[in-house]
C-alpha cells in the first residue's frame, strides 16, 4: 500500500487501481443471491483426498521425447481426461462444435538437451505450452512440473495443463470463442484460466477418470497454484504476454467452475477493462525498504492512515469505531485469535504488532517470509469490520460470519482506489490478499474466535464480491 501525500502527509500515492470498481458491476459477481455456506458454486464443501485415483490405469496417449516417468504419467492422464472433457462439453455448448484433439504432445527435459518446438529450443525453458503453428502441447518434465508437484500437489500439474488445452479450444473455436491472432495476452489467458476453472468443476462432480478432488483443500491448492504462476506486482496487463495477477486470474478460474464454458468465451475486452485490476507501479510509488509498494507495518503514521481509512469507510453504518491497542487480548467473550484480536464485550482491537510485522514483511527471493502490508493491514480490517457486525446486530460466529467479515474487509480495500483516499492501494495489493484468504488460518474469512471457512474459493469469492460491490452486497449476500 502506499500513502497519499494530502494535506501535509509524508509520501506520494501509489496506482489508484479501478476508480468505478465500487459501483460498477461486474460479470461473474452474483449481486443478490444468497449462497449456501456450506457450500463452494453450489457444491459441498468437501475435505477427502485430492489427486490421481487409485487403481486407474493410465491413458493411452501418443506422447514424442517422453521418458515413461511419473512426471509424463501425470501429464498424460490429465491431458487425456481434459480432452475427454472438451470432447463431450465443445458441442454441448458451441452449436455442436466438434472437437479434435491436439495433434502432437511433445515431452522434455529443460535441465538437459534441448529440443525444438514451436520455433523453440527448449533447453532451460521450465515451462508448459500450447503452440497454434502445429497443435501441440508440450511441458517441461525435468523442473517445472516436479517443482510444482513438489510444491502444490499433482492437481497443480493438471491445473497448468488444463489451461494450456483451454488455449488449444480457443485455437479450434476461432471467432466463436471471440479470440483471434490480434487478441491481448490477458483475454486469451483469462479465458484459458475460464475454460481450466470449467474442467475443474466437471473433476469435483466425480465424472474425471484419472483424478479426483475436494473442494474444500483440494481446490485451495489449485487457487495457489493460480497464485504461482501470476504476473509479478508491477506488471502491466497490456504488456504484450501478460497472463494476469493472482487475484485477476483466481477470478476467471472461479468463472468457469461456477459457469459453463460460454461464460469463459465472454471474457472479453469490455469485460476486461471493467474488472482487472493488474497495473504498473505508479512512476511515484517508492521503495521504503519494504520492496515496492509495501509500507512499514509498524510505522505510526501507516497504522493511524489505515485506521483513518477504516473509519472512513465504514462511517455510514453509525457504528462506534473500535479502540486498537497494543499487546494481548483480555476478552470476556471471544477466543484470542493471532495476530489481531477483538473483543466485542470492550469493542477493543489487540494487536501482536511483532507478529503483524512478520505477516506484512515480504519475503525475499528465494527465502521464507510474511506475504506482504496489505495482507497485514487487512487481517486489522476484518476485526474492525467485526466490530461494525455487532453494532449493527449481526451474529459474530459462525461460517456465514467468517464470509461477511471478509466481503466487508474487500469493501474495504475497494474504498481504497479512490482518488482521494490517504491510503492506496498499490499493484500487488490484492494479490497478497489472495495469499492470506488462502492461508489455513486466514484470519481475512475468520469469525470472531478464528474460526475460518474451509473453503478458500469461498473466502476468495466474498472478499471480490465486497471490493466491487461495496459493503450492502456483504449484508445482503452475506446475512446467514
């Protein structure tokens, strides 16, 4: 985040990130339906295994330069059930459609002799890829997919694969599916991030041969494999090969799980210009030692700005702000939860500032860390936003708590872009909001005693629905 220099404030804002995103509406955001919390695009919240079924045998699949290994095996059984799914979903949705499997599946090794695709010499190329010029798919056995196995489960194989199919049914839908040579990078890869998101929930309803997946912890490792393979902070969406932030390309997955592959096909220039957020770093937005766009989270005047920032933007609910203060929790009647706290019997916010610290501090390459300020700030923003729960007389605990809690703290956050807000939000902002929302202990979708929804698509969801939308959707979509 960034501080706004306005009325003597020290330094200069940071990207003013959608200036209509409060009150525009976007596709994909459902603004009056009330889910069921038990449930993620209206299926159960499940919590059983995730992966490549038991007992299955392998598909049977025409694979050139491959090594028979694990990291193949994977790659072609995920391929064979994605064509097996567009087989039957093409002409369902696109007029009877036919669709031909890709000609070629192409294997290597990018830690050893390279070979030559798509113009290419793969040789130190850790990647996967759909090539129009001949019809391939090709991936890197050797590094990217056991680093992403090793990192995120196999389902973060089949979820890179998937979307790289999604770029092979854009090839064979043409100008049906609203794409051409012309087209930006970020609609082409939103849409193929669309068309993974639609495999995936045919995956959860059981009908995958090789591989199967919960909704619950299964698809959180799939949303942070999304947050992987994101564009870094800075990165400009019109840059020519830009694929989207996590926050942007979470959304277009969760399109296609919760629609049908014509839901993907709309992604389109309009629909991108209204809802991505990704931008450049503002030419004044400055390194405070924290890497770019990241405040200390333990200087004064960040946490007096981001209170300021509260109160403002919760201000017309009436509620009396609550007090924040530094140290333990004493508390009557709610659990401690770590790093913040609130204690409705006080109204009072407690807050572990060398905790926060380490959440708001970003890791450095190659090592373990924090996430980043945002995350910080906002894990102190959905206590306050408890606090405006109770004194409008909504229950505290509970799932649907935990999900109005975190819709209101992306309200928030959508408050922030405005031009005239202290503190802005900076390029890379939301992204770390998506790490934390996708945290086991995400204190973002908690109730007052910590008590977090199990779903992190969920979490994701109401978090989104609040920046857009503002804080009546979170009451009304939101209300249990």
């Amino acid at each position: 985040m960034a501080r706004r220099a306005w009325g003597g404030a020290a330094l200069v804002a940071a990207v003013a990130v959608l200036l209509s995103a409060c009150t525009q509406s976007v596709p994909g955001v459902a603004r009056f339906e009330r889910p069921d919390v038990s449930k993620v695009a209206g299926l159960e919240i499940t919590t059983g295994e995730s992966g490549p079924k038991p007992g299955v045998p392998d598909a049977d699949l025409a694979v050139e330069n491959g090594d028979g290994g694990e990291m193949d095996r994977l790659a072609i059984n995920a391929l064979a059930d994605v064509e097996e799914y567009w087989t039957e979903q093409l002409p369902a949705n696109f007029g009877g459609k036919k669709f031909e499997p890709v000609k070629r599946l192409v294997s290597y090794d990018s830690t050893g002799r390279g070979v030559d695709i798509c113009r290419t010499n793969t040789a130190g190329v850790a990647n996967a890829f759909y090539c129009s010029l001949d019809d391939s798919i090709a991936w890197d056995r050797g590094d990217l997919l056991p680093m992403l196995n090793d990192a995120f489960g196999p389902m973060s194989v089949v979820t890179v694969l998937a979307h790289e199919m999604g770029h092979a049914v854009q090839y064979k839908l043409g100008s049906e599916g609203g794409v051409t040579q012309a087209t930006p990078s970020i609609i082409k890869e939103q849409q193929a991030d669309c068309y993974a998101g639609n495999f995936f929930r045919w995956v959860a309803e059981g009908k995958s041969r090789h591989f199967r997946i919960s909704t619950g912890p299964g698809l959180n490792q799939v949303l942070a494999t999304m947050f992987f393979i994101r564009d870094a902070a800075g990165t400009s969406a019109e840059k020519q090969g830009a694929h989207g932030s996590a926050f942007d390309r979470v959304a277009a997955f969760q399109f296609g799980f919760a629609g049908d592959p014509k839901r993907c096909a709309q992604i389109d220039d309009a629909e991108i210009k209204a809802r991505i957020t990704q931008q450049a770093f503002d030419a004044d937005d400055k390194d405070t030692g924290q890497g770019k766009g990241n405040l200390a989270v333990d200087d004064r005047r960040s946490l007096d700005l981001l209170e300021d920032s509260l109160r403002d933007a919760y201000k017309q609910s009436g509620a009396t702000p609550p007090a924040l203060k530094e140290g333990a929790a004493e508390c009557a009647d709610a659990q401690e939860t770590s790093p913040v706290s609130y204690c409705p019997a006080t109204n009072v916010i407690a807050v572990d500032l060398p905790e926060l610290v380490r959440i708001g501090t970003p890791p450095k390459r190659g090592q373990k860390g924090g996430i980043g300020d945002f995350a910080a700030f906002a894990e102190i923003a959905s206590r306050f936003a408890l606090s405006i729960q109770k004194a409008t007389g909504y229950p505290l605990e509970g799932p649907a708590a935990g999900l109005r809690t975190a819709c209101l703290t992306g309200a928030w956050a959508g408050t922030t872009t405005k031009q005239t807000a202290r503190l802005k939000l900076s390029s890379g902002d939301l992204d770390e909001a998506v790490a934390e929302l996708l945290a086991d202990k995400s204190l973002i979708a908690a109730d007052v005693n910590g008590t977090v929804v199990p779903s992190g698509f969920a979490r994701v969801e109401a978090f989104r629905d609040g920046f857009f939308e503002g804080s009546g959707l979170c009451t009304r979509k939101y209300s249990g």
